[in-house]
C-alpha cells in the first residue's frame, strides 16, 4: 500500500506542477510576454487547458463571477493541498 501513496503523492505533486504552470503561462500570455501565434507556446497552452479544464470547470460553476479573475486555479492548488494532507494522515489505515 505504501507504494499507491507514493504513486497518489507523484499523481497530486504533477497536478501541482501543472496549476503553476498554467497560471505563470496566463500572466505572460496576459502582459504579452509570450504570444499564442508562436506554434510552441500555442501546443504548450493547449495541452495545460486539456488537463486542467475537466478540474476548473466545476469549481467555476461553484465559483460566483469575480469580474475578471479567476479563483479556480487556486481553490484547485488548495483542494490538492488538502487531499495530500489527507492522505498523509491517514496512511497507517492502508498497512
């Protein structure tokens, strides 16, 4: 069982990476940093949307409208947070 956690940890430590990613990448793109014309920077874009919109997408119905912003990303960061800390309490049950 030790070795799911472990497996559970890396799924939730990747996820982490890639809500970062994703927020750093919205505030480049925002202040026209990075351009979405560049064919790199476009995929890299897509791919991140891809496997983060199937986890934002019920946190914004959730969410009310913050004019602008989008808290997704962070209740996200913070749902991952908490799952790890779940897990991480209650992993002498799985022995």
């Amino acid at each position: 069982m030790t070795s799911i956690i472990q497996i559970l940890f890396l799924l939730l430590d990747i996820l982490w990476f890639f809500i970062i990613a994703h927020v750093i990448m919205s505030w480049l793109i925002s202040f026209q940093v990075l351009n979405l014309h560049q064919q790199l920077v476009a995929q890299i874009w897509d791919m991140l949307n891809r496997i983060l919109e199937p986890i934002y997408r019920p946190i914004r119905k959730i969410l009310p409208p913050m004019s602008g912003i989008d808290l997704a990303p962070l209740v996200a960061l913070i749902g991952v947070y908490a799952i790890r800390i779940i897990l991480a309490n209650n992993a002498a049950a799985f022995y």
